[in-house]
C-alpha cells in the first residue's frame, strides 16, 4: 500500500474509535503491515497486505446469560490489501471463548502471508495459518472471512454466488432476548415482536420460566432456548423441555455442561424438541466424539476458523443425519454477514450479533419480516459506514 493511502486508512481507523477513544493509540501503533511477493498467478501482480486494529463493541443492553453479563466485547478488525481491494475479516472476542485482543494481535503478527503468490490459494494459506499457533480461533477465522471477501471482490461476484447457494433460501433470523427483569423482557419482547419470526431466550437459571410466561404475555413466536449448560440433573432437564415444548419452544440448545455427554445423549433420546450441540463442539475434529448425543449442532465461525471449515463441519453433520445451525458472537455486520452467506444451508439461524452493538463498522446483512437479506455486491458486499 502506498504510504499516502496508508495514512488516509489510519485516519479513518482513527474516526473510526471516536466513540471509543482509549484504543486510538493502540490502533496508530499496533497496525500492522505484512507484504507478500509478488503474486504469479490468475494474472495478478500485487501484494497482500494484512493489517489489524483492535475495536471494542458497545452493546446496546447489558448481556447476561446464566453465567455472566457484560456491556462490551472486544474485537480485532482485519483487513486484507491486494491489487486495489480490501478484504475485511473479524475475530470476535467475547471473555468465555478464552482469548483476548493481545494474544490476537500477537497471533495475527506472526502470520506471514509472503510465501503465497494469490488469495486464491486458501486451502494452503488456511492450513498454514492454522499451524502458526493452536488455539486462537477467533484471529483464524478473521483471516479466513477476509480472504473470502477478498476473493469475492476480485471474482466481482458476491460470495454466496461463489459458494453456489441461492440468496432466496436465506432463513429467518432468531433475536436474543437475554436474561432481565419481567419489565425490561416485556419491553424488549414488545420491540422485537413485530420484527423477527422466531425469538430466542436464554433458560438454565432460576427465573427462566417466569420470563417464558412474560413473553408468552406478548407474543405467540416460534421460541428456541438456549440453556448454555445451565442443567445439571437430566430428568429436570427433560421436564423442563417438555414444559417448554407445550410453550412452543422449537429447539434447545447445550442443555448441559458438555462434561455430562452421556447425560445429553441420553436427553436427546427423550426430547421432544431437537437438541443442538454449542458449548460441546469447536471445530471439525470435535464432531465425531459427539456423534449420536445432539441431534443438530450450531456452528460459529468464531470457534470453527472460519467458513472454510464451518463447511467441512456442515457436510459431515449432514452424512450424519444431523440438523444445522449458525450461530455468533457479538460481532460487527462483517463477520455476521460471512456466517449469513452459508445460512441457505442451515435449518436454523441466530445471527442477531450485530444487531446488538451501537457502533457497527459496516452496512452488511439486512433484515426484511426478520428473515436475512444478503448484499447482491461482490464478496461480502460490506459498506464501511464510517467513510
Ligand atoms: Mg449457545
């Protein structure tokens, strides 16, 4: 990149954390540039260059699950240079993942992309990002979302089109309803009602039936629930879900702490709603131990680094039998448009991540009736909404 445009893109970056002021330094120093050898192949000559700022999302409502709650969530934006296009990638950093913004960038720096000539050459430059270090999930799968957009841009097309799924088959979105007060889950219910076709709501704590009720005083809504593990004892479990299934809940997700498989598969004999696996899986190689225990699994780029492998994921739960979902983090329209450009191949998706911050980066996935609307613009089709 030229040095002029370098510096047009750091301001930028710098308007960017107006609303978040004490990262500006850390984004003027921590950016990084990597160049790469001229590319040889598909006829292109430039370099890649991958840069990486650290941006904090500010949520709209203060998050609470049945183990913890939070205002923010820290991301490391990523960006991807070569021959005029930008491609745009994010890791989501949420505390319960296990990473953070430091160990990111630290990841990120590591990674030299100068011993591949193209973008196009994702198995090998994925496989090798995966061996520069294990772990870092998040940092993985914002080079591989990235390079998706990259490669999208560069083919003109948008990345669906790529990956050969119809933008008419998109499903609806699930919105979250997190954990509160009977007063403030009336309002938020009352807002979402008229928007969505299916809401989502935590359960696995104390007070989760009584929020059940307050929502059902709102609204009839398809309900999926996620107990994030909060069950411990799977005949109470298995209660629990046949009350929820007669309140119209279509699904539970991790009705238990991924220690107690047997105990889950086990409830997904009994069930009457289907049972996804969340907290239980990561990545491809984690599938084949919970064979037989879920009946579907919610697949996050997040955990999966990115869509490359969510695919693999998704063809094996599907030569298994099983259901699939899409799931997020917290995270900006960037990395929840990447996971929506699979969603044509889902049965259910809960990609309301970035309707949950108040300084989104990007104009991206769109909603219309509560179903996800794909951008029809080249690769991820993100507009930068701070330029
Ligand atoms: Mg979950």
């Amino acid at each position: 990149m030229e040095r002029r445009e370098f510096l047009q893109k750091a301001a930028i970056l710098g308007g960017a954390v107006a609303l978040a002021p004490d990262l500006l330094a850390s984004i003027r120093f921590e950016e990084e540039v990597h160049q790469s050898a001229p590319a040889v192949k598909h006829g292109l000559s430039g370099k890649m260059h991958l840069r990486f700022f650290p941006y904090e999302l500010e949520l709209t409502h203060t998050f609470t699950v049945a183990t913890f709650s939070r205002k923010t969530t820290p991301t490391v934006q990523v960006l991807i240079d070569y021959e005029g296009y930008t491609g745009h990638g994010e890791a989501s950093l949420p505390p319960y993942l296990g990473y953070n913004t430091e160990g990111t960038m630290a990841f990120l720096r590591k990674v030299d992309l100068s011993q591949f000539s193209s973008p196009f050459l994702l198995e090998d430059i994925l496989t090798y990002v995966d061996t520069v270090a294990p772990g870092e999930t998040p940092a993985k799968a914002a080079i591989d979302i990235a390079l998706h957009d990259l490669i999208g841009q560069l083919c003109g097309r948008p990345l669906y089109e790529l990956l050969g799924l119809d933008p008419a088959k998109t499903p609806s979105t699930s919105y979250t309803i997190g954990i509160d007060t009977p007063e403030i889950v009336r309002q938020k219910t009352l807002e979402c009602a008229e928007r969505f076709n299916v809401l989502k709501v935590k359960v696995g704590y104390k007070g989760d039936e009584e929020m059940i009720r307050t929502i059902r005083e709102i609204t009839n809504l398809p309900l999926v629930v996620d107990a994030n593990q909060g069950w411990t004892d799977r005949q109470e479990a298995l209660d629990k879900l046949h009350w929820l299934h007669e309140q119209g809940v279509q699904m539970a997700e991790q009705p238990m702490p991924k220690t107690q498989l047997d105990d889950i598969a086990w409830l997904t004999q009994h069930s009457p709603v289907p049972i996804y696996a969340d907290e239980s899986i990561q990545r491809m190689a984690d599938l084949p131990k919970i064979k037989g225990a879920f009946h579907g699994i919610n697949i996050k780029l997040m955990k999966s680094t990115g869509i490359r492998e969510a695919l693999k994921m998704m063809a094996w739960a599907r030569t298994e039998g099983m259901d699939l979902m899409l799931g997020c983090m917290t995270e900006t329209s960037c990395a929840v448009t990447a996971a929506a450009s699979l969603s044509p191949l889902v049965d259910f998706a809960d990609l309301d991540g970035n309707l949950l911050i108040s300084n989104d980066l990007y104009d991206g996935i769109g909603l219309e009736k509560g179903r996800l609307i794909l951008p029809n613009r080249p690769g991820l089709g993100l507009i930068d909404i701070k330029k």
